[in-house]
C-alpha cells in the first residue's frame, strides 16, 4: 500500500559510509557485542534510573529522573568532565539518548553519534546520505532538525530529513533497515522530531508542509524489527469522514498543515497515544473555509489506539486564526484532582474536588493556557492561563468549549491585532517537565506578545500572517519558568529574567535545570525556583538536558546551538549576544 524502499539500493553507499565514519577506539564504557542487553517494551516502561532511553526519559513525557546524587545541598559544586562539538551547521535541537554507559546523540541533518558516556569518546558516527534537493524542497534550515531518538532491541530508530523512518545496529551503526514514509518530491512534510516506541511499534508524526497535501498529515506505526508500516493515521478528514463536516466544504487538496511535529506520550495499561496537532496553512480561517468552521483537527490532541491508529477521542484547544500551535508535550499523571476556584479560572462543575484521576495536563500549546483532562475519556477537567493571553475569552467549564476573543479573529485583510502570547509561543516546543517529588509541572514560558495581520500573499508564506514581536505590558522580563501544582493549579512560583528560557528537566534531587538563549544552564530548587547553580556556556541551550548516571555517578547534559526560536528570541533581546556553537556539556561532581 505505501511503498517501501528495498534495501539494496543503498546498501553498497551505506556500508561505505558506516566504514568511514565509524571509529575503531573502544573506551572502558563501551558495549561489546556480548555485552549489550536488548532493550524491550517492559524496560522502556519502566527505565533504569541511570538511563534516559527516549525523548522526555518515560513514556509518560514527565522529564524527570529518579536520580539524587546531585542535589540542592551539592549541585553548586558541579564540574565540567567532558564536552564535545556536534555537527556544524543546522539547528541543534538533539536529545541525548543514554542506554548502559552509552550516549547516543541526533546531530543535525541526520547525523548520529555514539559517545561513551563517562568519557565523551566516539565510539562510532553514522551520517545519512541525503539527496540534495532535499531540504530545498521541505523548509532549508528548518529541515536539518533532529530532536530525538529511539532504541529497541539491538537498534537506535529515527526519522529523517529525506522522509524514511531507519534503523542503525545500535553497537556499530550500521543500517539495519529504512522504509519509506513520504516522497519528499511529493510531500515535503519535514519530520523534526524522531520516533518513540509504544508497546512494540515505532510512532511518528510529522509537520506536514503546505506544499505536502492532506495525505502528508499522518502519524505512522512500524514494525521496530523490520520496518514494516502497521497503520497510518490522517489528522485532516478526508470528505465523508467524521470532520469532514468541520471544513466547510473546502476541497480535500486545499486542507493543509495539521502537523505532529513533537513526540506523543502512550499510556501503556489504556494503550492510548496522545498526540497533539499544529495550526492549518494559513492560519487566518476566513481563508481557508470560515472562521466559524472548527477545522479538525487542527489545535487538538488526539488519543489514538495504539494498535490501529484510530482516534479514541480527542480535544480541541482553540480553533486557531494566529498560529498557536498546540503539539507539546502532553503529561500523564495520576493524581488527585482539587482546582482552587481562587487560582484556576475554568472548573468542570461535576468535579469533585479531590478525586483520584488519570490525567493528561501540562501546557500543550502556544497560548500556554494549562489544560487538564482525563485521559481515558477527554473529559475536560480544569484549565487556567499563565502568562499574558488574550486570544481565549472563556471555555465552558461543563464541555470544555472554548471560545475565542471575537475580537482578535480575523474577517479579511487590512486588519491589524494585538495577540497574546506571540506566534513564537508562551510556550513553544522546548519542553517543560513534571516531577512527582512535588506534584509539579514546571514550564518555560516566555512574556511576549505580537501585531499581527492576515497576508494577502496567494499562499506563497507558510501562515499568510505579518508578525511583529514585543514584550508583554508591564515587564522587560522575556523569560520565564513557572512551578504549577497538577493537583491543585495553583502556582507555586515563578523565577523570570530578560533572556528567554528553553527545555527543562527535572530530578529526585530537588532540582529543575534549565537553559536560556543568552548560553545560561542553571539549576533551580524544585520547590522556590531559587537558583542554585549557574554557567555560561557561550550559545543558547537549544537542545534538551537529561541526567543519567555510569557506575553509580550521575551526570547533567546540556546541548547549544542556534536557529529556529533561539535566533528569533535573540531579537527581541539585541543586548544579549551569545555565541552559536553546535556542542554538548556534561557535568558531574568531583
């Protein structure tokens, strides 16, 4: 049904390059071929403290790690023991993958290292021939981001620039299998974010480009040993699906650009996969069918069985007219359920206060409004803005409908608005973290706000929206890390400053690290948000921090470079000029 790429075609080009590019040293860390322990579906539920084997450590996208060797008493004495430079040139938005004493690292422009984890040795290097025409053709620039990984079995997974989904033998490098998703000739869709693995199957979405279609917009399941395709999910209705009505009759081939541009989260005893969606090319929704239409699912998060593909229920966040995306992270959490009527402003009235739910919460999209659903259902729970937002007037509290500021829709060109939080995002893809320790979500989110106004342009700009940035009223503070309780939504603390703020994780050890724009990697107390630590690392912390631990000592990774938002954040705040440098840090005590 959808074609898969036979091996032998790049068989004789990947096998040289695997000889040129991997390295014969094997350091002390090192996993011999006798050594390495297959990873499977029951160690990925439940990691190793030491290991952080996928892109926010657990399936459930908390961000945290168990370990505590490192904590508020000590971290101040961190050291660097090791850094090493990435991939020159694209945007370093990686996550480091480590597995048993071995990093692997996503470099730009599909380029992937296995590093010894203790040392910072290569043990290996594997970089994907890419046709030329390949980024030219899905988003230059954009197109050389590569956020994460997987690991199953004996191999590392990941999605590429060219559109495959492939397999590397996680002890050499070498390919294992590819298959192909897309034809990026045909539907340039840009997949920015690699893979995770949900009971036994490697799941992926993907922006799906303007230029892509309808049939680009898909989230796809493969068989982790072969790479055979199990099922593959549309987020736009085709005519005569369920939706479909939503569209108000716009033609199948002008649906464009509800993207899975971020990693979902998976229940595994549900079996559910929740996956949030992006905004429709263009934005405005009087250019594309009326701004009175829904257009699902745009701005949603989708549950879908993990086995089929089909969608068990979904939400929609905002039917969105200024590109306020909604595909974050999504965090699954049990836990008492107690909105204060004081802190949160939109209550399910049949909650009551106090119950025990399983819950997805978290702030999935632009707006950084928090929404807190039941995830077995959707059911909509509780919801309450953060920074400054003025898009969102109300959401029914017994349905979970949300209406939007009629004044800042759209109705036709020549109209000017001011939106708050900016298309940038409140909260944009650098991604916030949970820790149980407190029953917290911690996000950075960012002060800002932006004119905006529909573009007249035919379709040639990817939104057909005129943006210009400022800073939210009232504060010259772009930055922001806000500490709210999942039980209660109240916010515990906020800690602001003038760079903006990029991905979080959190630790047993009572600890939040964070970076920034201006090259700034800190360590905040999980329970006030006073910094503890801090160092200048010369480049905005692009990439996602982990922690993991080799024979019993833990270390903190952070990664820099630049693009994307780094550089867009940069120009709001023309004092502060860091450095780009594509690298990794790692730290640990004496």
């Amino acid at each position: 049904m959808h074609a898969q790429v036979d091996l032998t075609r790049r068989r004789l080009v990947t096998a040289v390059l695997t000889l040129v590019a991997c390295v014969a040293a094997t350091p002390a860390h090192a996993q011999e071929d006798s050594e390495f322990v297959p990873v499977t579906d029951a160690m990925l539920q439940a990691p190793a403290p030491g290991d952080w084997p996928m892109w926010r450590r657990t399936l459930d996208g908390w961000g945290y790690s168990p370990l505590d060797e490192i904590d508020r008493a000590n971290v101040g004495d961190l050291r660097l023991v090791w850094s090493r430079a990435l991939r020159a040139g694209g945007r370093q938005q990686g996550t480091p993958l480590v597995y048993d004493g071995v990093l692997y690292m996503p470099n730009p422009s599909d380029v992937i290292q296995a590093i010894d984890a203790a040392t910072g040795n290569l043990l290996w290097e594997y970089q994907r021939p890419l046709p030329d025409d390949a980024c030219e053709r899905i988003m230059p620039g954009v197109c050389t981001t590569n956020r994460n990984l997987a690991i199953y079995d004996e191999m590392i997974i990941d999605t590429s620039v060219d559109e495959f989904v492939f397999a590397l033998d996680a002890r050499t490098g070498e390919l294992v299998w590819e298959t192909q998703v897309l034809d990026y000739r045909t539907h340039p869709a840009n997949q920015s974010t690699g893979p995770i693995i949900a009971d036994g199957k490697v799941i992926s979405g993907r922006s799906c480009m303007p230029a892509a279609g309808p049939d680009a917009c898909v989230v796809t399941a493969h068989d982790p040993h072969t790479g055979e395709e199990l099922w593959r999910r549309r987020t736009i209705p085709r005519p005569g699906e369920p939706g479909d009505e939503t569209w108000g009759g716009l033609p199948d081939a002008e649906r464009r650009h509800v993207g899975t541009w971020m990693a979902p989260s998976y229940d595994p005893e549900l079996n559910l996969l929740f996956i949030g969606t992006s905004v429709t090319s263009p934005a405005p929704k009087f250019m594309v069918g009326g701004a009175d239409n829904r257009h699902l699912y745009h701005n949603s998060t989708l549950a879908l069985d993990a086995d089929t593909g089909e969608i068990v229920w979904y939400y929609q966040h905002l039917n969105d007219h200024w590109d306020l995306d909604h595909p974050f992270e999504r965090l699954l959490v049990d836990t008492a359920v107690r909105p204060d009527p004081a802190a949160v402003s939109w209550i399910n009235p049949r909650l009551q206060p106090g119950e025990e739910r399983r819950v997805m919460t978290g702030i999935p999209g632009k707006t950084g409004v928090v929404y807190t659903l039941d995830r077995a259902t959707g059911e909509f729970l509780w919801a309450t803005p953060t920074v400054a937002q003025n898009v969102i007037s109300s959401i029914d509290g017994a349905t979970g409908a949300v209406s939007e500021n009629p004044e800042l829709v759209f109705g036709g060109f020549g109209q000017e608005v001011l939106t708050c939080p900016t298309a940038m995002g409140g909260k944009d893809w650098e991604a916030g973290a949970y820790s149980p320790r407190t029953n917290m979500m911690y996000m950075p989110l960012r002060n800002a706000c932006a004119r905006m106004a529909p573009l007249d342009d035919g379709g040639q700009s990817l939104y057909s929206l005129s943006m210009r940035n400022e800073l939210a009223p009232g504060t010259d503070q772009l930055g922001a890390v806000w500490a709210i309780s999942a039980e209660t939504g109240v916010t515990a603390w906020t800690y602001e400053q003038r760079a903006a703020t990029m991905s979080l994780a959190a630790t047993a050890g009572g600890l939040v690290f964070v970076g920034d724009i201006n090259g700034r990697f800190r360590a905040l107390d999980d329970e006030t948000g006073e910094v503890l630590w801090e160092v200048n690392l010369g480049s905005p912390v692009s990439g996602f921090p982990v922690t993991y631990a080799v024979d019993g000592r833990q270390y903190v990774v952070a990664g820099t470079g630049t693009g994307g938002n780094a550089s867009r954040w940069s120009a709001m705040t023309p004092e502060l000029r860091p450095s780009s440098g594509n690298n990794i840090f790692v730290f640990a005590l004496p």
